[in-house]
C-alpha cells in the first residue's frame, strides 16, 4: 500500500525542520563511531578499574575481543512495574556469557511511582525526574567500555528519560528490554466506580483500600492503558523493543525468553559484527512518525505529547504539536483499552495486540516499514508473534485478525476514524485534549469559568457545594516553572461526578493529567504557562470558555484580554519540602510544555 499522503508530508515537514539540527546530530554520531570501540583507546589501568569485580568475565573483558553490554536499570521494588527487573541482570550476563559477550551494570537511574506520589508533594519533582534520568544514564555510559546497551524502565518518566540518553549515545546500539504488565485483578471501571463513591462520602477509605489493592496486586505495570503502557507500545512502534515483547507478563517463561533474546540480539548488532545498528539509526524521523501514529491509533497517554518531543530532541528532531493534530486527523482509533474502555492490556494483548495493529496500519499506508529496527530492517518484522520453543524464542505470523473486536478493530471498522489527541489552539494559547475517552456531545463545552490554583482548592469547593452548575475549571500555575507540572489526575473524580450530575464541565489547565485521564474533556498543558504570563494567568471568575475539541480550539469569548494584568501567584512554597529545593535549577530553565518542557535537551 503506498504511504499515505498526510503521512509523508508530515514526515516531510518534520524531516525539513529538522534538517540543520538533525545534521549536526548524525555528524557528532559519525565521529563518535568512526572512532570504533571504545575500550580501545583506554589505558590498561582504566579497565582494571571496570574489570575488576567481573570474576569469571574477567578474562574475555581483558582480551577485548567480545562485545560489552552496559546495562543501564530502573530497578526498584517499590515500583511494581519495576520490581521484576531485580533479577534481570544475572539473567542477562548469564545469557551475554553462553553467546561470547559479556554484560556489566552501567548504572542505575531513579525510578518514581506517579501512583504513590498522585495528589503528593513528591508529584511535583516527577516530570523533573526524566531529565534527570537521562543525565544519571549518561553517567552510567560515560565509563566507555560498552559496545551496546541494555535498557530496563518501563513507567512514566523512565522510558522517555532512558531514550533521551539512547539519543545522546546514539552510536551505541541500544535495545529496551520491558517487564511487562501485571496480571488482570479488579477491573478498572469498577475500581472507578469505587473512586467516586469515595469522593461524595457514599463509602469510607476501607472500602476504597480494598479496591485500590485488589486493582494493583502484584508486579508488573499497571494494566489500564496509561502513560507506562503507552511507552511500551512506542518502543514496539519505534522499532527499539524486540517484537511482541512489550505486554508479556513478568515472571514467566515467555518473558524470561524474551530478555535473553534481546541480550543475544544487543551482542549482533554492534560495531565488532556485521549487522552494526547504531540507535541514531533507528531514531529518525520516520520512527518518530510511526510513534506518533501509534500514539493515535491506541488512544495513548497525553504525557507523550510532552515526552515525544523532548525524547525527538535529543535525536536532533523537532517535532510540533501540528504533527500530532495532523497524524490524528487521518489515524484511526483501533483500540479501547481503559480508560478507552473496560479491557486492560491483558485483554488486547490476547485480542490480537500490537502486531496486529501494525499490521493493519502497514497495509493502510498510515506507517513507514522502510525503517531500520534492533530487529532488523522493515517494520513489518513487528508484525509477527513470539513463540516459545524449548525455552527460545521463535516467530511466526501473527493471527491476522482481531480476537475480540469489542477491544480492537481492523482500519476498516474503527471505533472512530480519527485519532485519540487532538491540538487546541486559540486566544488562551496552545494546548491538547485527549478526545477519545470523551463522548461526542462533550467535544465542545462552553461554560463560565471558576479560577483555582490548586486542585485541592476545586475539592474544597465541591465539598463545599460551590460547584453545582455548568463550569469550566480553572487550575492554573501548574506549569513545569511553577511547581514541576505535577499530574492533576485527583481532580478526576471529582470532575467525574458533576458530568454525572448532568452538569457541563471541562478542565483548562497549564498542568497535565495522568495517562489516565478519561471521560471529562480536559484541555492541559496550556502554553505558555501562566508563570510565563501566558493567556491562561488572565482568565477572571465568570469568563466564557469555550472548548471545541472537534475544531481543535480553546478560548475565552467576548473579553479582551490584552486589557488585563496576570495574575500573580505566590509560589514560594513550591521551592523546598520533599526535595523541591534540588529542582530549583530545573524550574528556572525548563522549556515550553508544547516544546517538550525538557531542561536537558
């Protein structure tokens, strides 16, 4: 099928925006790899230092004549999607040692909860912690003695962070190793159900806590289709993932198979081998394109719009929010994964998952194949299914059709023809909206506004029964320059339980909210922020917003706001507690949120 027309000439937009920068990204990787591996250009006593703990490894690190893995982790065992990566490093030198090669920890990066730290102080340093988990990356690969990496982060920040740093050593080879999502437990319309019972006092917090523990009840990620599973699915898209490997379970065979899979497919593709296959390679323009698509056909997290074009930079491609809108316009949505739908990534993964959704959009021209993947050439690869035989893996078509298509459908029969983001754009600035979890008749609101700059001032103002006529909410300074741009994802049920009331209601904020942001249309990351003076810092209690997410604008009607002063917030108590007074340095000189909001890059 030839490729669609909007996706080439996105793909031909971005290519020529970025051609200057771009160009001075693949020159400094051209230099970097000419000088070819690394470990030999340092001094006997240089590598005795990183030789010395590797017992048995020690004689084929010396010899020099094996390729090195470095291994950069996000293990931690109070983050269960992350909890199983404990042991993949004795797996993954074992697995390194029976192919010739040898594989070291590189280096550990932080790894945040954004579940523990939801409505918490803590909440404020996460988008923070992705710059900082590609700099702790960096380190980790700064020794120089690796011929290719091993990647292990699968949640929110981490994944995103982790190719942030691929980018920047980009003449490694680099293959993401995921842990996969933990198996089903409470489905998560009921836990939600629970939720807002809770939040109008109908049960108490020992009901709640049960729900919240039969949902999240062993490792792996957690199964509704947020922001970590999103990343999963790019790494699949962008050809960074072995295929099929993103939702196997952790603590399996299949999953076990798969990790040594990629060790011995990390070993091939270096530069001591023929099938040399720097991540530079695999990073460019059409990757990101195929992420973008993928991003829209599975109704993916909002947090990429902002990770996307921060993780793009550091590749030396400049992504702008008209390529989402543009990419969504003409992808349609093929699955309904929750908060999509009732299904978890369990669910789609057995319908037919990620190779059948390639496969579809391949044959519909929506992807580019023509991409050098650490699987190989040609994204079609991705298209097939691991199977497990005698404890290796193999692979094989894929069904071909979907297994339930009350989860996921053909590109003939979508659940609807666009995608799941939307860019909005007017006299409040730019933003986006996350349309594919909102019904029809909730894409355009109009409503007075009620200004907050906080979300536990809108709590207090529900409770106390201030809010209980058509409204547009307000939440402001809640931009990366005023506090770190926490996710506001505790306004859900809230927000939830006035629609249910009959009540139009939408959510304007220069803040963001969790990859599991549903059924009330909510325009986020307004930019510029209102710490920048953006337009969002003039909005007035009972201003006319109106929010059409079927033109794709956000406004404030009938006012002039060129005759208004910003509002000025008092943001000092942002800067200390909880680690804030590190991120001082972060909050100073961190970009746009329609840029990325990256500090690093």
């Amino acid at each position: 099928m030839p490729l669609h027309p909007t996706i080439a000439a996105v793909t031909d937009r971005i290519r020529a925006r970025s051609e200057d920068t771009r160009k001075v990204y693949l020159d400094n990787m051209a230099r970097a790899a000419a000088e070819g591996p690394r470990r030999a250009h340092m001094a006997c006593g240089n590598l005795a230092h990183a030789y010395a703990a590797m017992g048995e490894d020690k004689t084929t690190l010396a010899e020099g004549r094996a390729a090195n893995i470095g291994i950069i982790t996000a293990y931690n065992d109070m983050l269960s999607a992350h909890q199983p990566f404990e042991l993949y490093p004795n797996l993954i030198r074992a697995a390194a040692r029976a192919a010739g090669g040898t594989a070291q920890v590189a280096g550990g990066v932080p790894a945040m909860c954004d579940g523990v730290t939801q409505g918490q102080t803590g909440m404020e340093l996460s988008l923070f912690s992705r710059d900082v988990i590609a700099l702790a990356a960096g380190v980790g690969l700064s020794h120089n003695v690796y011929d290719a990496a091993l990647y292990l982060g699968v949640c929110d920040k981490i994944v995103p962070g982790l190719v942030m740093a691929a980018a920047t050593f980009g003449y490694i080879p680099s293959v993401f190793v995921p842990a996969g999502p933990m198996t089903s437990g409470l489905p998560n319309d009921e836990k939600a159900k629970v939720r807002q019972k809770f939040a109008v006092g109908e049960i108490g917090r020992e009901e709640l806590m049960a729900s919240e523990m039969a949902s999240y009840h062993g490792p792996g990620t957690c199964t509704f289709y947020g922001t970590a599973n999103t990343n999963q699915m790019l790494m699949e898209f962008m050809g960074l993932h072995l295929p099929g490997a993103s939702f196997v379970n952790p603590n399996t065979p299949m999953r076990d198979a798969l990790t040594t899979a990629a060790t011995e497919r990390a070993l091939e593709i270096t530069a001591l081998g023929n099938q040399y296959t720097p991540v530079c390679d695999v990073l460019d323009e059409k990757a990101f394109v195929n992420g973008l698509v993928g991003l829209m056909a599975t109704g993916g997290s909002t947090n990429l719009v902002l990770h996307l074009p921060a993780m793009a930079r550091a590749a030396g491609i400049i992504l702008d929010l008209q390529d989402f809108s543009d990419l969504s316009d003409v992808t349609p949505l093929m699955a309904k994964v929750y908060p999509n739908g009732l299904a978890d990534v369990n669910h789609f993964h057995a319908a037919g998952g990620l190779g059948f959704m390639i496969g579809e959009l391949l044959n519909a021209g929506l992807l580019h194949d023509d991409v050098k993947t650490v699987a190989g050439d040609g994204l079609n690869l991705y298209t097939q299914e691991p199977k497990l035989s005698e404890g290796r893996i193999t692979y094989s078509a894929g069904a071909g059709k979907s297994l339930n298509e009350k989860i996921l459908r053909p590109v003939s029969d979508p659940f609807q023809p666009e995608g799941g983001l939307k860019q909005l754009k007017g006299n409040l600035g730019r933003g986006v909206i996350k349309a594919s979890a909102v019904a029809k008749e909730r894409h355009i609101i109009e409503a007075p506004a009620r200004v907050f700059h906080t979300q536990e001032a809108v709590k207090a103002a529900f409770q106390a029964g201030e809010l209980n006529q058509d409204t547009v909410i307000v939440v402001r300074f809640q931009g990366p320059k005023s506090n770190g741009m926490p996710e506001l994802h505790g306004l859900t049920p809230t927000l939830a339980v006035m629609q249910d009331r009959g009540l139009k209601v939408a959510l304007v904020t220069d803040g963001r909210m969790s990859g599991a942001s549903g059924k009330v249309p909510s325009a986020i990351h307004l930019s510029p922020e209102a710490a920048d003076n953006g337009p969002i810092s003039l909005i007035q209690d009972g201003d006319l917003i109106r929010l059409d997410a079927t033109k794709g604008t956000i406004d404030a009607l009938g006012v002039d706001l060129s005759t208004r002063s910003p509002a000025i917030a008092d943001l000092t108590g942002n800067g200390n507690g909880v680690g804030r007074e590190l991120f001082e340095v972060f909050r100073k000189n961190v970009g746009l949120s329609s840029e990325g909001a990256a500090v690093v890059v």
